[in-house]
C-alpha cells in the first residue's frame, strides 16, 4: 500500500515549512513536531519520505556509503574508487519508543573479540538512517539517554560505539524528526534545545476543513494506490523544488547584516548558549535557497526565528513555549536591516512562508505569545474562607529536598532511588541464566578458562562460547511515582499557609519533573476525597491544577488516605516495577465524620510498606502535634513545611554540627 501523499495533508503550514527545510539542509538539527493526539504528525511525516532524492549507495556498504565520498572509517571500507553502486530511494527508519541501546547504536560481538581478536560489529537504527530520514514517535517517552544518543549523533553527523575497550565509529547524518502529545509529559529543556525546530500543531477548528481532511482520509483507505496517483504530479513538482534547493544551498551567502539581525534577535528573547544563532543561521540559509534567492533577507531570519526560538524561551518547565510577535519585529527594527529586497506579502512563492511554492495564505510559524501556566492567582478577600471558591496562587520555587524510596528496586530508569538497572556503576556479575544486558568481561575470561584445554586451545586467542559470556549487575537511579495527597480543607485555608503550600508541593513537583518521575494528585477537602489527577509523567498537568485548587470545609483525612492507597493498588497493577512515594501534606486534623480520628489511623495501616512523607502544614505558637501522631502511625517520615527546602535542611544540619562542636 503506498503510503499517503505529502500535498494531500491538509492545512499544517508550519510543519510542512519546517520539514521542507530540515530536508534541504539536514544541518538544521532536526524538527519536533508537539500536538495533541490525530493531528496527522505522523502521517505527514512518513509522507516526506517520498519526497526526498534518491541516492546512490555503494553495494557492499550496510552504512550507506555515497561513492562519490565514501566514509573513509566505514566499518565496511574502506571503498575504492569505482566500488559497485546502486541508486534507491532516502529510507524512513522509525526508532520504537521501547527500542533498547544496543538496537539503536548497534552492537559488538564479544565472544569474536575475545576469541579472535576481530570486531564483529552489527549496525543499529543509526547506521540504518544514515543519509535518510530518522522518526521518533512519542519522543518524550523515550529514555533520557537514548534521546541524547541520537541528538549527540545528529549533531556530529557520527555514531560512536564503545563495549569493554572495542570502539567502532560510523557516518550518522540524518534528519531527525521526533513527535510528541505534551499532555504526556515535556522533553527536559536540555533536550528541546537540542532540536534545531519545533512546530506546535492543532486540529483546525473549521468544519470546513475537517470535512476535508474526513474526506481525504476515507478516499486514501478505500483507494490506497488511486488516491496517491491523484497527488503524485503534486508530489513530484514539491520533490523538484526541494531537490533544487538543495543544489542552491551551497551558494547562498549570509551577509553581515542579517547575521546582526539573528544576534539582535536572539538576544532580544534571552535564550540561553549560542546554539540558538547558530541553528537560526542556519534555517534561513535554507529558507533562502527554499525561495531561490542567494543571499539572506529579513524574511528569511523572520521566518527562521519563529521556528527556531519558540522552545528555546522556556525559563522553566512549566512555562509554554512560544514567542511574541512583536518583540521579533522590534528586535528585526533594532537591527536597522538594509532595505529588504524580500518577496512582499503578495508572493505566492517559497519565501512567503508556506510548506509549498504553490501555498497562499498561509499563516507564518510561531505567532502566537508564550502563555505562563505558572502565575499566582489574585483573589478577593484574606483571612481563612472555608468557602469552595477560596483559591490561592503559589510563590516562588525553590529547590527541594530529596526524597527517596526506600530499599533497591528494579524500576524505569531515573534519577531518584536506588535501583538495579542497565547503566550506573558495576557491583557484581548477574545469574548464568541472564542473557542480556553489559558483558562483564572478567567474568566472562574466569568462566572461559577452565574449559581452554577441552576446547584444543592451541593460539594466543581465548576460546570463548555463547554459554560462558556473563554480564554486569549494575546499580543506577531508578524512577518513582510520587502521589501528593494534599489536604485542602478549611484549616488549610489561611491564605499565607495554603500559599506555602502550593509553593513546597509546585517545588516538589519540579523536583520529580527532573528526576523523570511519575506524579498523581489526590485532594482532600468537604467530606471526600478525590483523585484531581490520575499517574502521569505530565507534571505540567499536576501544576496547572495544583494552582487551581480550592480550599474549604472539613477534613475528610480517612477518605484521603482510603483513596491514595486505591490509586496505589490500582497502578501497582498497571506499572508494577515503579516504587511508590506518598507525599501527605496536611496539619493532621480529621474532622469530617464521626470517628474521623481513629477512621484515620485505621486508614494508615492500607499504606504498610509504602515510603511515605508526611509534611505538616500546622503553623503557630500552640500547636497540636496531629501531624507527627499519624507519621507514626502511617511510619512515614514528618517533614515540616519550612523544612521542605533544600537550603533549609542544610542550615539544620551545619546548625547541629556547630553545637555538638
């Protein structure tokens, strides 16, 4: 079945811009396509595919070695002069979110290194790519480490492989394209900067163009090879233009001016590092050769910057992407450009911003301003108000404390506690019966050598089998799931108390946002408890209503507990290696019901084994204790609220020391 026709996308100018120019110039560093769920991104990008060149490929080469300039280091070189060649179309390799190292970088044949002394190395998806398209799907799904490999591979145009002291190296040069839902979690801002540009997406709201889009969609399924014969001519002219840009690409000149205005302009934004100017450079280059022209104009630094910043200005994780408008256009002001010879708005050409030399119309990339999910809420009136409406914003984070599960688990990789996992220092050497993972090469030496003589070992190398390999038992840092169950009755009200609160628990989650961990909320206030948001590793969600939680009416903490220890069971089915931490935020009265006290303390027993905090919100000269009374009962550990901050816990110690000097 062939595969949908780019042109016969609908609507989506954005991205269709932003994949034409990585195409041209792979250089650009790669697109990250962000949208919510059937918006197509899929679907357009398995489309670019077949809108690529051809290449030519030399017969014996796994790597996809170009004959005219073989990689003088392939693994399978090197290549003389004249080598057999052949000529197929750029490939579309597609890396699956569960994909393990070794599939990606490839691997190295230890048992012939050790026996013979060679390098047996078999390609991964990287060497598969090479020279062609690169797709990640759901790409803030994948590990951490995986997305560095591929980035650092994008950008060196190189893959480097390195097991016990053997090292292959190979020609990586591809276009990567990641997509993603937000509403499934952000990519670390580290790693978003490392995409060379990114496009926000959405289903068009116009009946019109859905009725379009339904339309096409049903025409493609009930005739997969007519309805792409019905775009092939369209398809073919957009392949030509993007081939002849490519050609172009080399002569385009980038004059001083409008290397001023890229350096006005980032600056201007405040982002961070210089890789920002360099892949704004970069994507008007392209943009110029897209519109056939051979030097650089404003229009092209104009559209380049509004694909190329709008993920680049986020401050903090849980601030939205996106640029204003106005600044770019003052910033471009403050450049003082030289008249610019640009198409005007009338062109229907390629400079105009479109996916398309035949595109009108089309909206330019990136228009719409950066929207701060983080803003405290202003409301009317002070003092406790038990009413549902009372509602009070956060302050200022800080850097939390760091709090850990107990024990070793075996979890998703991560950043918090201990775990038994694939990376991370070496402490020993797994079962005979574990077939995977990192070969322990002395362990693998001592399992050899008894049998070297009952194998007619005869030569200097070392007779190694398949049954004498062993691998490393390595301990790293594993990924939790931290479940605030946050108590927002009406002696949570006070309005300086609740706002602490936020601020600790919206601390607390940033924490988790960068120890790549699982968040679930339950709040508790009137007489129930409710699960505001279920287990995600969208910790962005868990902010957005954590700032709008309501405070008011009585204390139903029997119920909160009752909940969190159902959220518990419910997902130690779901996702069974992922260790639990409760954090409890509440001043420990129960006041909802009768024996809401004892309801309570009979609750905590559903919580056994589970690692929990329990961080006391009761403020002022008379206190109760309440808090500390159901961390023993729950064996949690009590953490007051000012103590939650990471400098304070600091001060508490060196304060000790001093007095026990």
């Amino acid at each position: 079945m062939k595969p949908y026709p780019f042109t016969a996308v609908v609507g989506m100018p954005d991205l269709r811009l932003a994949l034409i120019l990585s195409s041209i110039s792979p250089a650009v560093g790669g697109v990250l396509v962000r949208g919510e769920k059937g918006t197509a991104k899929s679907t357009m990008v398995r489309a670019l595919a077949g809108l690529l060149p051809q290449l030519d490929v030399v017969d014996v080469c796994r790597f996809s070695c170009d004959p005219a300039a073989p990689d003088p280091v392939c693994p399978d070189g090197p290549h003389p002069a004249g080598a057999p060649a052949h000529r197929r179309p750029a490939r579309l390799v597609e890396l699956p979110v569960g994909a393990a190292e070794d599939r990606v970088v490839g691997s190295l044949n230890l048992e012939k290194a050790l026996s013979e002394g060679v390098t047996d190395y078999q390609p991964g998806l990287l060497a598969a790519a090479n020279r062609g398209l690169l797709y990640v799907d759901e790409v803030n799904l994948l590990h951490d480490h995986l997305v560095d490999t591929l980035l650092d591979a994008a950008a060196m145009g190189r893959a480097t492989v390195e097991r016990e002291g053997v090292s292959v190296s190979h020609a990586a040069r591809f276009v990567l394209i990641g997509t993603m839902n937000p509403e499934e979690g952000e990519l670390r801002p580290q790693l978003l900067d490392r995409f060379g540009l990114t496009v926000e997406v959405a289903s068009s709201r116009e009946p019109e163009q859905r009725v379009e889009v339904v339309r096409r969609r049903l025409a493609y399924e009930a005739d997969p090879d007519g309805f792409a014969a019905a775009y092939a001519a369209e398809d073919s002219a957009l392949a030509a233009d993007i081939e002849a840009a490519q050609r172009l690409l080399p002569a385009v000149k980038l004059p001083d001016d409008a290397l001023r205005q890229i350096a006005e302009v980032c600056a201007s934004f405040e982002v961070d590092g210089m890789r920002a100017d360099i892949v704004t450079a970069r994507t008007a280059v392209a943009h110029a050769a897209w519109a056939g022209r051979n030097e650089v104009t404003t229009e092209d630094v104009r559209v380049a910057a509004r694909l190329a910043l709008p993920h680049r200005r986020r401050r903090n994780p849980f601030d939205a992407p996106g640029i204003s408008e106005e600044q770019l256009e003052q910033a471009l002001q403050d450049a003082q450009p030289p008249e610019d010879p640009g198409p005007g708005p009338e062109d229907d050409g390629p400079g105009s911003g479109s996916g398309s030399p035949s595109a009108e119309g089309e909206q330019p990339p990136g228009d719409q301003p950066a929207q701060p999910q983080q803003q405290p809420q202003q409301q009317p009136g002070e003092g406790t108000g038990s009413g549902p409406q009372n509602t009070v914003g956060s302050g200022e984070t800080f850097r939390a404390r760091v709090f850990r599960v107990k024990g070793t688990g075996e979890g998703e990789r991560g950043r918090r506690s201990r775990a038994i996992t694939d990376t991370g220092r070496t402490i020993g050497v797994q079962p005979p019966s574990v077939r995977d993972g990192r070969p322990h090469l002395v362990a693998t030496m001592r399992a050899a050598a008894p049998h070297q003589r009952s194998r007619g070992r005869s030569g200097p190398g070392l007779l190694v089998r398949t049954q004498d390999l062993r691998f490393a038992l390595r301990e790293g840092r594993e990924g939790n799931l931290v479940l605030f169950c946050v108590d927002a009755s009406g002696s949570m009200g006070a309005r300086t108390r609740m706002r602490e609160v936020k601020t600790a628990v919206l601390s607390l989650l940033l924490d988790a946002y960068q120890r790549r961990d699982k968040v679930g909320l339950v709040t508790v206030r009137g007489d129930s408890a409710e699960l505001a948001l279920p287990p995600t590793i969208s910790v962005e969600a868990a902010a957005a209503r954590l700032e709008g939680l309501p405070t008011g009416g009585r204390t139903p903490l029997a119920e909160g507990l009752l909940e969190a220890a159902r959220v518990l069971r419910v997902e130690a089915i779901r996702d069974p290696r992922r260790r639990p931490l409760l954090v409890l935020v509440t001043d420990g009265r129960a006041t909802s019901g009768a024996d809401a006290v004892a309801r309570s303390q009979a609750a905590a027993g559903l919580l056994a084994g589970v690692t929990t905090i329990v961080m006391d919100c009761e403020s002022g000269r008379m206190r109760l204790g309440l808090a500390a009374e159901l961390a023993g009962h729950l064996g949690a550990e009590h953490v007051p609220l000012a103590e939650v901050a990471a400098e304070t816990l600091a001060s508490a110690v060196r304060e000790r020391t001093g007095r026990a000097a």
